[in-house]
C-alpha cells in the first residue's frame, strides 16, 4: 500500500476519531465506517486502511489495551487513545521498524514494541485458564468458559484463533442462469483467483480483496454472494420440486433464493420476515435471479394471525434462521463478540424459543423443518431443539448426516461436526472453513 505520510496521518486522525464512537459498541462497526464515508472523502487505498484498523482494534481490543497500559499512566489516557490509532494503522499497513514521521522518538519506539507483541503467543495450553485465553484473543471471560464448558481447552482455542482472520467470500452460482464451471472460466478471465468448494458443486470461493458486487456475472443474477454454512442449511431442507416452503425469519433471502433454485423454480416459498427494508432487499435480488416461486410476506408480529390462517399446517417445509447473537460470524463482524452480553443471550434465547414453535405450526403431517443459526453458543443451539422435542413430542430428530450423505455432501471430521444423538451439524470455520453455523431437521410425525 503506497500512501505518503501526510495520507497515514490524516487516515490515523480518521481512526481516533472513529474509535470513540465503535468502541461503545452502541451500533454495528461497519455502519459506523459507511456513514463516516458517506460524509469525509477518501481515496480508495485510504479507505481500505481505516477500515483495516479499526476492525484490527476491535478483534484485539483486550490485547492492545493491556500493552498501551504498560506504558501510560490513567491520567495520560488521551495520548493512549492517539497512540491506539496509530498503532492499529501502523500494523495494518504492515510496518516493521518504520518510522511514523508525525510522532516523537519515544512515541515511534511505543508504536513498533506494541506491533511486534501484538500476534505474539502467550503460550497457551490445555491449562490455560478461560481469563488467560480471553485476554490472549481479546475476548469477553464469559464467552470463553461457555465454549471451554461445550468443548473443552483445545478446541475452543482452534475456535477463536478462526475468529481472527477472514480471508474468503463464498459464491452460491444460480443453476437456473449458469454454471460453475461458466462463472469460474468467466471471473479466472478477470485475473480474479477463483477456486471451488469441495462440499458443494455450486460454491466457488474468491479472495477477500475482490468486490463481487461489481462484476458483471453477479449483476446479470448469475451468482449470489453466500457463506458456505448458508448454502448448507438451504441443502439440509433438501425440498423436493412443486412443494410449499416457508422461509421464516427470511432477511433478505439469501437461503429463500438457494431454496428457489434447488426447486427448479417449482412450487412456492413463502419467504417471511417483519423488516420491510429486507424484503424490499429481496424483491431485488429475486429480480436479478430469475425466479418466479418466491412469495414475499410482510408479518406485522410473530403472532400475525393474517398469516398464520392461511398457512398453519400447510408447510412440506419451514426453514427457520433465527435471530441469534452472531457469535459465529465473528471473522467479519468482530465487534459482535463486546455487542452480546449474558442478558442479552438470555432475551435472544426466550425469542428463539417463541419463533421455533410458531414455525413448527407451519409444518403439516410428515413435513420438515430446520432450525439454523451462525452462532457456536450451546444455549442457542442444541438447548433450543432440546427444549423444543421435549415441548412438541410430535416433532422427532432427524439423521441429518444421512440427509447430506444422499446429496453427495461428506464432510471432513465428521465425528467433530455431527452430533448423532441430536441430529444436529455444527460447523467450524477451523474445519469447514465456512462461517460457524448450527443447524437441526426434525420431522412432524403426529
């Protein structure tokens, strides 16, 4: 990145001043960065360095804090706060032994200690305490002894250290207008380094650093852009061709679109949400994908009894992504880890429990549903349908792994991602190199 120093320093000015309002962690970090552009004007390569350092502060907040602290006193903690900007601007512009002309000696000499500490190991092991490895990974303790108590030391270390660095974005390529052999000849014609998934024929992957959005394939509706874990739990309801599909809690519809097209553009899928700015999202991308069997609803409560009447029991299958706290997107929206706390779990559980059982009223005799979310959190997860098949005894656990088996997906350490007494599949970014997700498929039997 060649920027001159009077660009590193008005890009460092822009970091101190947008850390005082993310780190409240009062709204979501990327907002904050795209409202700040809207209304300051930067250069591309000045705005990928902004960027760049803020989310390096937000992941290794702990980190950072404790190392400026060596330093200075509470009474200094504004030339801290100055100091904090420079360093995260400094790492992500990958210096080493490099001087910051706009600092003093002493200030330069702070700078490059705390950059070369800040990745160093702490030495972890399996006796490592939760508050050591909370503070090596700039975490929150709580969240660290949950994943310890559902994992144990090892594994939940191999968790967070996958939290740190988000290097992929995940393509779902439109079987109804193309190929992925089309779309990987066309983007490898860009000079765009391309690859394939090995779990799914239609997942291709690109670096980063690429803007999709911006390619023409994806205008013309060719590929969509979707996590891997997402395209998972569209191919975990493996609906059959003509059936009726409700998409509950849809968003913008990324899974109600994969849905659409595993259906060959048969039958209908009620794609349902309570945010009107989503579904206006979803008209558009139904738009640019070619889909005609994609209903979008507008609810106006969990409880809309307008919509409940007409399909109450009607559902083949119902997919419901809840609402969660995020935990397993972490790779990209890092400040969601210091945005949960555990009463904000707590209230995130009770409306999960509500939304899974107006959802299972959908399912008529014999149908499906699957609960999904991209979170690594027990009680989001396993408690949730736990709870759920002690409440309805009339749904019962299906063997997802089997349901995969017949699409010809097969996982790498399947032992680590399944849960055969469950029927659940957890997935790991350190082992599927995919967002962390949860996902369960229980049949109505009675």
């Amino acid at each position: 990145m060649s920027l001159n120093d009077h660009a590193i320093k008005k890009c460092s000015d822009a970091v101190e001043l947008l850390l005082i309002e993310v780190l409240r962690f009062n709204k979501p970090t990327d907002k904050i960065i795209q409202h700040f552009f809207k209304s300051n004007r930067y250069g591309s390569k000045e705005r990928k360095l902004i960027r760049d350092a803020i989310f390096l502060v937000v992941k290794h907040r702990i980190r950072l804090n404790n190392l400026l602290n060596e330093h200075f006193k509470e009474k200094e903690s504004k030339k801290s706060d100055r100091l904090l900007a420079r360093v995260a601007v400094f790492v992500s512009l990958n210096g080493k032994d490099r001087k910051i002309r706009h600092l003093d000696v002493l200030e330069n000499k702070i700078v490059n200690e705390i950059a070369a500490k800040i990745f160093s190991s702490d030495h972890l092991s399996l006796s490592s305490t939760a508050a050591e490895i909370a503070r090596h990974f700039s975490f929150p303790e709580w969240i660290v002894e949950k994943l310890m108590t559902r994992y144990g030391t090892q594994f939940s270390i191999s968790i967070l250290e996958s939290t740190l660095s988000f290097d992929y974005i995940f393509f779902r390529v439109n079987t109804l207008k193309s190929s992925a052999r089309r779309i990987f000849k066309a983007i490898e014609e860009q000079r765009i380094k391309i690859s394939k998934s090995d779990l799914l024929p239609e997942c291709v992957y690109v670096h980063k650093s690429c803007r999709p959005e911006t390619l023409l394939e994806y205008k013309q509706g060719k590929f969509e852009i979707q996590d891997l874990g997402s395209q998972l739990v569209s191919r975990l309801m493996a609906p059959t061709q003509h059936s009726v599909v409700v998409d509950f809690c849809c968003g913008s519809g990324g899974k109600a679109l994969a849905l659409g097209a595993l259906m060959k553009n048969s039958g209908r899928i009620y794609a349902v949400d309570i945010s009107k700015k989503k579904l206006e999202r979803l008209k558009q991308r139904v738009k640019r994908s070619g889909l005609t069997n994609i209903f979008p609803i507008l609810i106006q409560t969990l409880n809309d009894e307008n919509f409940l009447k007409n399909l109450v029991g009607k559902a083949n299958y119902v997919l419901v992504d809840v609402p969660c706290s995020g935990l397993g997107t972490l790779r990209r929206n890092p400040d969601l880890k210091w945005r949960i706390d555990l009463a904000g779990l707590n209230y995130l559980v009770d409306q999960q429990k509500q939304i899974l059982k107006v959802a299972a009223s959908l399912c008529k005799l014999k149908g499906y549903l699957v609960y999904s979310t991209c979170s690594f959190l027990a009680e989001e997860n396993e408690q949730v349908i736990y709870d759920f098949l002690e409440k309805k005894p009339n749904f019962k656990a299906c063997d997802i792994k089997k349901v995969f088996h017949s699409q010809g997906i097969q996982f790498d350490d399947e032992d680590k991602l399944f849960c055969a007494a469950s029927g659940t599949l957890n997935l790991h970014t350190h082992l599927t190199g995919s967002d962390g997700f949860f996902m369960a498929r229980v049949q109505r039997s009675i």
